[in-house]
C-alpha cells in the first residue's frame, strides 16, 4: 500500500528504472539492486538516423560514458556507428551518435545498453542507526522511523518552547508587581547599599524569587512609561495563552501528528518537483497494475511512429467549427496519426500495415501532455523501422477471459477490399517480437481491425465515397495467416482504396454512421440507409465527394452521448459532441466539422472517446452483444459474394 505513493527512487539525473523486481526487492528488504538506462530516442537527420541521449543514470561520469562507447566501437563490439559527438550545454546533456546507414538502430541502442554504461546499476542498502544500533530497514519501518524521529523533535520543540516560555512569564509577573508599586520599589532600591541587599529586601517585601528580584534591579526607568507598561501586560497576556497552548499540545498526540503533517507540506511545496526518473515495469515484474488507478486515457501515436498517453481530463469539449487546441508538438515532417482513448489497465493489440501484431499494457507507455512529443515506439516494441500501426485495440482480459476470447473474432480490412475474420483467441498469446496477423499481398496493407462477436454487420468505405453494408456472416472464420476474402469491389482509379471499416452490432440500434472527408466535411447517417448486400459489391454513396469536401478519409459508427476527437496533419485537434452534428442524408457533402486554417491542411485521423458529461466506463469488449441474438435482416441482396477466396494454410506461414 505504501509502494502505491512512494513507487521507486528518484534520481538527480533522471534517466529509466527500467524493471520493478529491484525496486520492489529494495522496498520490501532494504537491500536489493535498481536497474538504470540513461533516456535515449532514435531520430531521423538528414536521411539517416541518430541515437539521442538526454538522460543519463545516476553516478555514471558523461565524459568516461562517451569515452566507452568510443572504446566500444574501436574494439568492434558494437557496430553501426559512424561518429559520437557530445552537444551538451547548460540547457542539459545531449550526446549525439550517428547509425550507419546500412544498420538498425534500435539493434545499436540495446548494444549500448548491454556493454556501456547507458545502463548501470545502483545498490540499495537501507542501514540507519535506530535507538544506536545499526538495522536494515526496508520501506515502512523507514517510514516508521522516521515519524518517530519527527514526533520526538516536534515534542522536544514544544517542551523548550514551555520552558522558555514559563521562564519569561515568571520574570513579567514580577516585573508587574513591581510596577503596580514602584514607589516603593524605588525607595527600597534608594535605601539599600547595595544591589544584593536591595534584592533580598525585594523579595521579602513583594514574596519574589531571585530572578524576579534580579529582573526589577535590572529595570530601566524608561520601562515605566506608560507604553512600556502595556507592553509587558501584551507579551504577559501572549504567553499566558502560549503555555496554555503548548500543555495541550503536549498531551494531545493528534496535535503533534497533525503538525508533523503541516511541516512536511511545507517541505513540499518549497521543494518537491516532478519526478525525473521514469519507471518501466518489466514483463517478468509482479502485477504493476496496482499501481494504477485504471483511468481514461488518449492514446497518441504520430506519423514517424512517436507514442504516448494522456489524461482524458486534458482535452475539453468545443462546439462544431471550432479551430481545436494543439494536440501534439510535432516536428514539420511529422504529425499526430493516430489517437485512441483506452484505459490503465487495458491491453493495447497494435496492427501493422504489414500484417504483424503486437501488444502493449498502456501503463507501459510513457504519459506525456497533449502538447508533447512522446516516446519513439521502436523504444517500446521490437519493430521494423519501415513498419508502421494502422490499427490498435484493447481488450480488459485478453490472456485470462477463456470464454472470451473463444467466442469473439478479429475483423481484418485491408486497403484493396480484402477481409478476414478470426477467432480472439489465435492471438491471445503475446509474445516480446510480435506475430503475423494476416498474411498480405504485396500491394497492399491493414486498414482497419474491429472485434466482433460473430453475428454483426459490416461497412467498408472506400476514398470515392461509395460504402458496402454485409451480414459478417457471409465471411466464414479463417487461420491467423490467411489473407482474406473480397469485402468491397473498388473502383478502377489506381488510387481509390479502403479507408475504414465498421462493425456494427445489430442489437444497438443507436447508432448511426459518421464519415470524415479529408477537407474537413463531415454528417452522419441512418444505418438503415445503407441497404444490405453482399459482401464484393461496390456499393452505395456514403458522402457526396466534390472539390470542397475533398476525399473520405473515415467512417465510424456514433451515437448522440458520443464525443469523437478530429486531429490534422498540423497537430491540432478538436473534441466535439456528437449531439452538435445533425443526422442527414446519405448522398450530401455534410456540414464543416473542424476550422482547417491552413489550405494545404488536412484531418489525419478521428477517434470515438467517452463524453465528459457522463464519464460512463469505456466500452468493454465483454459488453458485445451474444452471438445467439443474431437475427437476419429481411433485405434485397445486391452484389456477388462469389469471388475466389484467397486464404492460405495456417501451415504455409
């Protein structure tokens, strides 16, 4: 419970726990040893990449680092790099180390972290003197300890203070007395020979103490002015009340522990800062689900393939034709692609275009603000730097829902029309390299993936504006590397294709479709204005296509409490309520749905993310309808769904 706010050590340097089984080893002990890596991103510079260190671990000397890795390189233990330079200034450190053209630079990063010091170790080894003896303590008897120190010190504290202060009240309570009667204060000091015998007079005339005696002979006259006098009746009255207070305090524990509270937020707020050192759970670490509360989260991925996650909270609501807040700082080439939202605890399955899948908990990619960069994904996946996610999912369950994941399928949809449907669980095994998802042509990629629980419908749309409605019934389930049969039949222009997919459940009836063109333009419509063919046809006119609206770039099914994010290639993005776009027909061009300022500006991507009225649970694949209470539909049947299948054998990978 206590590792839920105190989660691993925090390092001057910043740099990667990378690893829990140390941390946790270290907290629950007091001994145990934390894996380190310096922070490091691959960019792309002058048509090559580069290796950028910003961060390095704690205790690890920069100049003897560069000076290993230069030594690396000489003895051909590393190889793939052509020159080190260190641009470090007073702005922090930036080392610089240029890839070969010829080399992988997520390969040359896992060397540096293997061989030099980009990765380092630190000891923990928590001994303290407890009472003067030395122990070993691990993280809720340091807590422990410390508490008590500070309740001692706090005691101690109040204790001087009393004292101190009783002291003082003493000498102004005979200072008093010998105010309310100086005159003959003043003829006993006149009378007497000398200062001891004035104060032993003193004290048998007025019943005083020797300090009190000692404090009136002391007395200047200018202390009889009137203003002098209600001084010390003020600073008698003050301390009257701070010796009532102290007595309490000391026989209240609940008053000293409150205080305890009070001064270590005062040491926050003039010292705490963010963390520095980011924490990556390894996969053999204990459940770091714990951890976290299992929020809302968008999750980012840009175009040169930078990812992140970020709190739903930070994206606001605006009204249809806004011009949206900035949803990514992105370099000129690059721009935010892809935007998801899912939650904590969620599994994330990435689709490539190329027809590989991986998975990710999304606890495991690194947070950043709507307005950051984010994490090269290389950094997080074993992936081809040619290859890029043009599809993602997550699942609450994938690897324990039996039942689940024997019942539900993956829809495939790639961009030449093809489609392929199998069964959840041929990927409910993930493995660190990822697997192949579906088994591509060469001329083709991964479009779109969906989950469907066997018995819904789907839609196809290509970048002319036509959409195909079919009952997903007439794809019969294949292997994990068949290619697919034909979904849609696309139009001769070379460059028409596939653009999005929906998989509609046919017991929400809700729900209409929303199509996005590249300019801007947008509407949704009836469901039932898509009539029912089969699956092959080419199908009917989702949007009407023109100059001004530019060419459909998505579709997505919607309701009315549904909020969908729109983001463009500049980085800007916009959240807008599905109640403010009206349902209209079919074959229009829609309404404007986002303010493109800039005329060669154009949507990169749209999402579905949960309305921040209602705050309702992100949809859960186990919410999806039993594929029992699938009931046909009495449509006219239009199209072919004759084509050649072109599956392959699981066995032919």
């Amino acid at each position: 419970e206590l590792m839920q706010y105190v989660k691993a050590p925090d390092f001057p340097t910043g740099g990667v726990i990378y690893g829990y089984e140390g941390v946790k080893e270290a907290f629950h002990t007091g001994r145990g040893r934390i894996v380190i890596r310096g922070k490091a991103d691959i960019e792309e510079h002058h048509g090559h990449e580069q290796i950028i260190i910003r961060e390095i671990p704690y205790q690890v000397r920069k100049s003897d680092m560069v000076a290993k890795i230069a030594q690396l390189v000489n003895e051909k233990k590393i190889n793939g790099i052509s020159d080190i330079s260190d641009e470090s200034s007073n702005k922090g450190i930036r080392i610089v180390i240029d890839i070969k053209k010829d080399a992988n630079a997520g390969v040359v990063l896992n060397y540096l972290y293997k061989y030099s010091d980009l990765e380092s170790y630190f000891s923990v080894n928590n001994i303290a003197l407890v009472h003067g003896r030395p122990r070993l303590l691990n993280l809720k008897d340091l807590i422990g300890h410390f508490v008590d120190h500070r309740h001692e010190v706090v005691t101690r504290r109040a204790q001087y203070e009393l004292r101190k202060a009783q002291e003082r009240i003493h000498i102004l309570e005979g200072l008093i007395i010998a105010v309310d009667n100086i005159d003959e204060v003043i003829r006993i000091i006149r009378s007497s020979e000398e200062t001891r015998e004035a104060m032993n007079r003193l004290m048998e005339a007025f019943n005083l103490s020797e300090l009190q005696a000692r404090a009136i002979v002391d007395m200047r006259l200018r202390q009889l002015t009137k203003l002098d006098i209600d001084k010390l009746e003020h600073e008698y009255n003050e301390l009257k009340e701070r010796i009532d207070y102290l007595n309490l305090f000391l026989s209240d524990i609940n008053m000293r522990m409150e205080l305890i509270q009070e001064e270590c937020r005062e040491i926050i707020d003039k010292y705490g800062d963010e963390r520095r050192s980011e924490i990556v759970y390894a996969s053999e670490d204990l459940n770091p689900e714990d951890f976290y509360a299992d929020e809302d989260m968008v999750i980012t991925i840009s175009h040169l393939g930078y990812i992140k996650r970020t709190p739903l909270s930070e994206f606001r609501t605006q009204t249809r034709g806004g011009v949206g807040v900035k949803g990514a700082d992105s370099r000129d080439e690059d721009f935010v692609e892809y935007i998801y939202s899912a939650t904590m605890h969620a599994t994330m399955m990435l689709f490539t275009a190329t027809g590989r899948v991986y998975w990710l908990r999304v606890f495991e990619i690194p947070e950043g603000s709507k307005s950051s960069k984010g994490r090269h994904i290389q950094n997080l996946l074993d992936l081809d730097e040619e290859n890029r996610i043009t599809a993602f999912l997550r699942i609450k369950n994938l690897t324990t829902d039996e039942e689940f994941v024997n019942t539900h399928y993956l829809v495939f949809a790639t961009e030449q029309g093809l489609i392929k449907k199998t069964l959840l669980a041929h990927y409910a095994n993930p493995r660190k390299t990822g697997v192949r998802a579906i088994n591509l042509r060469d001329d083709d990629q991964v479009v779109s993936v969906a989950l469907s629980n066997g018995s819904c419908e789907i839609f196809l749309a290509n970048r002319n504006g036509r959409c195909v409605r079919f009952n997903e019934q007439e794809v019969r389930p294949m292997g994990r590397t068949a290619t697919g049969v034909r979904g849609i039949r696309l139009d001769d222009d070379p460059n028409d294709k596939v653009v999005g997919m929906v998989v509609h459940r046919l017991k929400n009836s809700d729900e209409t479709i929303l199509v996005i063109s590249e300019k801007g333009y947008g509407k949704r419509s009836l469901i039932d204005d898509y009539r029912i063919t089969k699956r092959g046809a080419k199908g009917v006119k989702t949007i009407n296509v023109t100059d001004k609206t530019g060419q459909l770039i998505d579709i997505r099914a919607v309701e009315d409490d549904d909020n969908i994010m729109i983001i463009n290639k500049s980085g800007v993005a916009i959240r807008l309520s599905m109640e403010q776009v009206r349902v209209m027909g079919r074959a229009t061009q829609g309404v404007k749905m986002i303010d493109l300022n800039k005329r060669s500006d154009e949507i990169a991507s749209i999402c579905n993310v949960v309305a921040e009225e209602e705050e309702p649970e992100l949809l859960d694949e186990a919410d999806l309808d039993d594929p029992s209470e699938f009931v046909p539909q009495e449509e006219d049947l239009q199209g072919s769904g004759s084509d050649e299948e072109l599956e392959v054998n699981d066995d032919q990978e």
